[in-house]
C-alpha cells in the first residue's frame, strides 16, 4: 500500500544531510598554528596596569621549546616571566615554558593579532604583534620575495700559471696586496639606488653576528627621543650577550648618505651599509668583528 510517510522519507534524509554539510562549512575552522608564522616580535601586557614590554619569539630550538627573546625589563615589568625560559606551539595555543619544561602561561589565539592568556590568579595578560602584515608576523626571511637579492657570481678561476709580475718604472709604487677577507662576513652588495628613509629606519632590529646568525640581541631605533650629539635614540635591551655589542652600547643614530651611523656612549661612531639581502652590515674599512643589524 503507497504510504506518503515512505515516499518522504528519503527527501528529508537529502535535506538532513545538506543542512548538517551546510553547518559544517559554515563553523569556523580552528586555525593551525606554525611556529615559523608566529615567530616574530610581540607586546606582552597586563590588563588593567601600565606593565608591558616587548619580547622576541625566535624559531630556533632551546631546551625546553622555542628560544625567546626575553629582556631583563620584562622580568621586572611582569614577574610571572621571572622563570620563563622558552616558548611553544601547544596544539591551537602558544605556550610560555619554565626551564623544566612546565607550562606558565598558555595564550589562546582572540584574533590573528592577538593571543589572551590568564594568569594563575584570574589576570589577563595580552600579546600583541608588534608589527602586523596581514596575518602572523614571520620571519624576515619568510617574507622577503625569493627574486629580491640577485645571486653573486663566484670569481673567474685563476690561471693554472704563475704570471710574471711587470717590472716598476721609476717612482711607481707596488701596488697593496687586497685585504684579507674576515671569515663569515657576509658579502655586502653595491649601495641600494633608492634613498632610504628616516621614517622607515624607526623600529626593532635583532643584532647579527658570524655569517648573520641571530645574537639573541635587540637594537630599538626610537623615532623622536634624542639621542648624544644631535642624534636620535638608539636603545640596546638588557638581555643582550654579545659583550662587544655591550661595551659599545649605541646610544644614538642617524642617516648619512644613505648610511647608517650609530653613536656610542664614549662618543665614538660605527656605520653601516644597506645590503642587498635587506641588513644593514658594518662597513669592513672599520675593522673588527663583522656584525649587522635585521628589521624585526
């Protein structure tokens, strides 16, 4: 016998199915979380207070995580980072670990800029990215363009013969043997054309040493604090180790001819050059040790 019931059946089986498909690609996924993305500077702060400070999640391993940048005045702004030592990805949530490997703090994502976090008193704590683009602030190698930096071409080899040198006329000079090149210094590319700007100097910049390996060490270029001799204020954080940065300890800066110089506490001045990979590397004519600075 027809039954309406049976021949209803498998249309509102169809319309289940739809609704409930609907539902699922309507609902918000839960958004993956790479360390490589959310590496990058950050502002910490507590609700409710002035505390606050900045601080770098750097994607390298340290023992128990992730090693970060962490500045002595953020220690003292925000005593529940007193024994942090590392970060982590905890699933969906970036985690603040001890030098046991406990977790202190565990920031849930609120927005793509911003990841909440409480305390073990009900406190909220915040971290902000310190600069946005659009997503995750990344590394900055992650968001240069492959094409940005031309590959430098190796040197012709040289011919297999010893070639006679030319005999001097009278009151011609030898002419100087080159500089031995300082190893793992980067090679520092021909001056960029296009001016730079102040403007655009103002910021966080990790310090480079050895091949520009990350010293763990943070310059702030400020952008109207005056610094000694009619410069700007250069601030090196506290947390830095590279005793040679530490004893020169840039005070000030300023832009001169498309280069730029900081001013040392004592009075004296190192400068340094745009290079084609986007650091600025510390002219070889100074002499020392090679080292560089990277925007943040």
């Amino acid at each position: 016998m027809f039954s309406p019931f049976a021949a209803s059946t498998p249309s509102r089986i169809a319309a289940r199915v739809l609704s409930l498909a609907f539902c699922a690609w309507m609902a918000p996924s839960a958004m993956a979380l790479e360390s490589s993305r959310v590496a990058g500077g950050w502002d910490m702060s507590l609700d409710d207070t002035n505390r606050r400070c900045s601080l770098v999640l750097r994607d390298e391993p340290a023992d128990q995580g992730l090693a970060l940048g962490l500045p002595a005045v953020c220690r003292r702004a925000l005593p529940i980072l007193t024994n942090v030592d590392a970060w982590k990805i905890e699933g969906e949530q970036v985690g603040f670990a001890d030098r046991d490997g406990e977790t202190v703090l565990s920031f849930a994502a609120s927005r793509r800029d911003l990841f909440v976090a409480r305390g073990p008193e009900g406190e909220t704590y915040q971290l902000a990215q310190a600069q946005t683009d659009g997503g995750f602030r990344q590394n900055p190698s992650a968001n240069r363009p492959a094409t940005a930096a031309p590959k430098p071409q190796p040197l012709p080899a040289a011919p297999a013969t010893t070639a006679q040198a030319a005999p001097l006329t009278r009151g011609q000079a030898p002419a100087a043997a080159p500089a031995a090149a300082q190893p793992n210094a980067p090679v520092i590319a021909p001056a960029v054309n296009t001016p730079v700007k102040q403007a655009d100097m103002v910021g966080r910049y990790a310090i480079l040493r050895d091949g520009n390996k990350d010293t763990l060490c943070m310059l702030t270029l400020e952008s109207s604090a005056r610094g000694p001799r009619g410069t700007l204020k250069a601030q090196l954080a506290p947390a830095c180790r590279d005793q040679g940065v530490v004893v020169f300890e840039p005070m000030g800066w300023q832009l001169e001819r498309n280069k730029l110089v900081l001013t040392a506490r004592k009075g004296h001045k190192a400068t340094f050059e745009l290079t084609a990979d986007g650091s600025w590397q510390k002219d070889p004519k100074e002499g020392g040790k090679p080292l560089g600075f990277r925007k943040m």
